[in-house]
C-alpha cells in the first residue's frame, strides 16, 4: 500500500477509481478491461508529469518519504556476502551508522551508511539515521581498515544531520564528524559516495567527502534542513518550501554548482514505488565509477579528491593549481 504525498493527491484519487472498478467487476461478467487501460494510461502520465516538475520542498518530501528505501534495502538488493562490523573500540556501538565488507559483483567493498528504519521500533534503535560520535568513530576504524587492505569504500549516505544530544556532544560529536571527513579525504583507495534521501550537514559530509559524489534524482542534500533554515531567517518553519528553494537542496542544481558529480535516475513516481528499479541503477552507476577509479594510482585519486573539494565554488581551483 503506496502512501502518498499531498502534491500526489490527484494520483491517489485516479488509482483509488481503478482499484474501486476492478473489485467491482469481480465476478461480474462486464468487460472493463478497456475503462482500466484508459485510466491506468492516465494516472501514469499524471505520475509523470507531476514528478517531471516537483519543487526543491517537494522533493525534499520525497526524500524523506516513509517507503524510501533505505540502506539496508540497498544492501538486499545490491550487495552480497555483507558482514557487518561493529563497535568504535572506545565507547559502544551505534547503529544510525551501520558498516562493513561486501561484494558488488565481483568485488569485494568496504560498505558504510546510514540506516533510518523502517517502522517506530526500528527508527528508534537506530535513532532515525542520526549517528553518534561512536558511529563515525566506527566509519573511521572502518576506512582505514579498507585502506590497509586496498577494498575502494562505498557510502550510502541517508541523514538528517548528526545526533544533536547533550551525551553526543560530551563525547566529542564534533570531533568525531571532523575526523570522518578527515579519514575520507586521506583514503588512498577509491572512494564513491551516493546520498539516497536526505544529506544534511556535517552528518552527511563525514561520509561523503569522496573523490566521486553521486545522488539518487529525487535525494536532497544540503548544509542545514529547509525547516531549520527557515525558523533561522523567517523565524517560522512554514517557510521551508521557500527555504528550499533558496538553498539550491536539489541533485539538478547541486550538479550545476558541482557540490555532486552524477545523478542516478529513480523510477517514475521515486524510488519507494520500485526499490529494485532505483537499487539496480545504483548498482550500475556505482560499479562504473569504480570500474574508472580503480585504473587510477594512489596518488592520483588523492590529487583528485583534492581538487574537487578545493574547486567547489570557482575559487579553488586556482589556488589547487597554483599549488601545484
């Protein structure tokens, strides 16, 4: 059972219409096969038109819709042989932040990100996708175990933010996040990073700070939620789709402004109508980055990481070269 977004409501109205007529004509001799057709037509072309122009805020709603797949639907459906590894070796375990070896294919991949859940009881085990400093003290160990080992590093990246709490903060939750990128930019294997839905702040950053960035259609990603921004300039959350909209949260915009490198099409209507669809094409954009990264010699992907961070935005470019 799809659960619908509210810009989706003349969609849920078509297919209600067409799930009222097929049990109608249970048993019933009419032939309706030609009605069902026409209004099936219909609803996907509505589908498409609405998805073909939703809003920076609508596709934040997307982003964040409850059927999402999440990171361990992509591990069903992409990778094999997952062997979860666990704990940071200082405090305890956390798992918003979930990682360990697996196999994309043929190859074998050090697998890290973040997991929301699914229902009440697993969001709150895994505290909404919001890791703690042990979570990214773990992404950490877990990096430079890839690194000992030549494994590239695959992230998924999912999360409103890192975990704000008073017990996350006195234990080094800054630190912590500062690290992670420091450990992402220091990788001398290769790295590719893809946020899924949400990548807010410096939770997403510390596990997307890679050489290739890539991003599901309908993912947003930005330094702060549209919500947050809002109540900051506008003092009220109302304004968010506005927010949105200023913020440039969308994979189009964030591809023109080079903050991501590729975008992965989703299935029409998002990729919570058809996970396998939207895994699949991530499978394939993920494989054929590492299949170009994996040519490439040590020195080189940590030139390139370089530069790409320091060419976000035009001005560092210059000095990238200058440098050289």
């Amino acid at each position: 059972m799809i659960s619908y977004l509210e810009f989706e409501k003349p969609v849920a109205a078509l297919e209600s219409r067409i799930a009222e007529l097929r049990a109608a004509a249970e048993g019933d001799d009419v032939d309706i096969s030609a009605e069902l057709q026409r209004l099936e037509e219909k609803s996907a072309d509505l589908l498409a038109s609405i998805y073909g122009s939703l809003t920076p805020w609508q596709k934040t709603q997307v982003a964040r819709h409850p059927m999402r797949p999440h990171f361990r639907d992509f591990v069903a459906y992409i990778f094999d042989d997952f062997m979860p590894l666990g704990g940071d070796r200082y405090f305890g375990e956390d798992e918003a932040i979930i990682g360990g070896f697996a196999r994309l294919g043929d190859r074998k991949v050090m697998l890290i990100g973040h997991e929301k859940g699914h229902d009440t009881e697993s969001r709150l085990r895994h505290n909404f996708g919001m890791g703690k400093p042990e979570g990214y003290r773990k992404a950490i160990r877990l990096m430079e175990m890839a690194d000992r080992f030549g494994l590239p590093v695959v992230t998924l990246v999912d999360t409103s933010g890192a975990f704000p709490g008073v017990e996350a903060e006195e234990r080094g939750q800054a630190e912590a996040i500062a690290r992670s990128t420091e450990a992402c930019l220091a990788l001398r294997v290769p790295m590719v990073a893809t946020i899924v839905g949400e990548g807010g702040s410096g939770g997403a950053v510390a596990l997307a700070s890679a050489e290739r960035v890539l991003m599901l259609e309908h993912a947003v990603y930005s330094v702060i939620s549209p919500e947050g921004c809002a109540s900051i300039l506008w003092r009220t959350a109302a304004k968010a789709p506005e927010a949105a909209e200023a913020m440039k949260v969308t994979a189009r915009d964030l591809l023109k402004l080079g903050v991501i490198d590729r975008i992965v099409n989703e299935p029409v209507g998002g990729a919570h109508r058809d996970p396998r669809a939207a895994a699949n094409a991530l499978r394939d954009a993920i494989g054929e980055e590492l299949d170009q990264l994996e040519k490439m010699s040590p020195d080189a992907i940590l030139r390139m990481r370089e530069d790409r961070f320091l060419g976000i935005g035009g001005t560092g470019a210059d000095s990238a070269a200058k440098k050289k």
